[in-house]
C-alpha cells in the first residue's frame, strides 16, 4: 500500500468516526425560566418556563415545577399555556398538563407569583413527562445532568436586590390541593424529585449517553487515530 492511500485511509477513518461523534450525541435540551420583573419581593410577577423537548418519539404532556423556599402553591396563578392543558396545584408546586404536543415541539407556559421572596436566586426544580411514559428531571443544581431519563439542571431565576422600602405581603391562604384534569400517576405526586430520580433511573428506557461515556468515545477515537498515524509513519520510514 502506497504512502498517500494509507494517509488517504487514516483521513477517511477519522473523518468516519468524528461523523459518527457528531451526529449521535443527543441535543443539549434544557429548561428556562424568565421575568421581566425578577427582583427580590416584587409583586405580582409572571414567570415564563420553556420546557425544550428531548425525544424524538413522543411529545411533551405534562411539567411538575417544585416551587422554591418561600413561594407556596397559594401564591401562584396560571397565566397561559398550550392549547387544552390545565394547571392544578400540587403539595409542593404546581402541574400543567394536557394532550402531548406534536413530538418534538417545545412548550411554553407562565404563572403570576404574588410576591417574590427575598432572595438571590429562586431554583424550580422541574418533571417533564412525555405521552410514552418517560421522565426528564430538571433537578440537578449545577453540572451534575447526566442525559435522557437522568437528573439534569433545574431552571434558575436571578433576582435583582429588593427596591428600597419593599416589605413582605401577609401570607397567602392555604389553598387545597386541586386534582389535574386527569389522573397523575401513583409514582408521582407524592414522591420529592430528588427520591423519584433515584427510584426510577433503572426503570427509565434512556435515549441518551452520559457525558462520562461519550468522553470515553471521544478518547477510544483518539486513540485509534493515533494508531493509524503511527502505522502509516512506521511503514513510510521502513520503505528503503
């Protein structure tokens, strides 16, 4: 084999596996949470969330947002949301959910707070559930996701300081669990997200890699490149 078909072959392998990397990793999806208004003790403030999909089989019906210290299920009223979802209260949050949205569209929806609390920034720990049965946890702080079906980072709200002179307002009236226009499932309602996450993970059909095993790709890759370098350069300086 002549020196410029093997450096031809190592090119092509390269480029083969750098295809392969490129087109299998999953999509970087994510929860977000905004406001126009996101300042410590505000009132009234409306917060959007964009749950981003991250299957390509089934679409996005329902999300459970775990509200953070110092805002209660009493304080927050639905604003809008997809076409024929509901919004219902839950022990520790809220839940919207409706028919599945078209697989792999996005979903948007916003609530008013009545007061925001005093504090630098408000983390709503987040289920998004698809019309198959699989669960993306956005409950994580910081980098610690770990893909499809695992725990990944929970939307986080920034806060401005309060404005001089803003006091908290009197607590709102506990308000009763209302139920969600169908049923939630048994698994759900009653089980925080951190204890769901770790009961479910092995019952969850992940779709993804953990960013543990594309790295171990990644360095297998390198290394069978650096191998084909390596037979091309020995093989050309053997030549007489």
């Amino acid at each position: 084999m002549s020196r410029i078909t093997l450096s031809r072959t190592a090119v092509a392998v390269a480029a083969a596996a750098t295809a392969i990397l490129l087109t299998a990793v999953p999509a970087a999806a994510h929860v977000e949470v905004e406001s126009d208004n996101a300042q410590a003790l505000a009132q009234n403030v409306e917060l959007t969330f964009t749950a981003e999909s991250e299957s390509g089989t089934a679409g996005i019906s329902e999300l459970r947002v775990i509200l953070p210290k110092g805002i209660t299920p009493a304080d927050v009223a639905y604003g809008k949301g997809p076409k024929g979802w509901k919004f219902s209260t839950t022990p520790d949050g809220y839940a919207v959910k409706g028919p599945a949205v078209k697989v792999g569209a996005d979903v948007a929806h916003s609530v008013v707070v009545r007061q925001l609390p005093d504090a630098e920034e408000l983390v709503f720990k987040t289920l998004q559930s698809y019309s198959d049965g699989k669960v993306d946890r956005w409950i994580e702080l910081g980098d610690s996701g770990g893909g499809h079906g695992h725990g990944n980072e929970a939307p986080v709200l920034d806060l401005k300081a309060a404005a001089p002179g803003a006091k908290p307002v009197s607590p709102s009236p506990t308000a009763p669990t209302t139920p969600s226009a169908s049923p939630t499932p048994a698994a759900e309602p009653t089980v925080s997200p951190d204890t769901q996450a770790a009961a479910d993970t092995t019952n969850d059909d992940d779709s993804g890699m953990s960013a543990v095993a594309w790295s171990g790709i990644a360095v297998v890759f390198l290394i069978a490149l650096a191998a084909v370098v390596f037979a091309v350069r020995r093989r050309n300086s053997a030549r007489p």
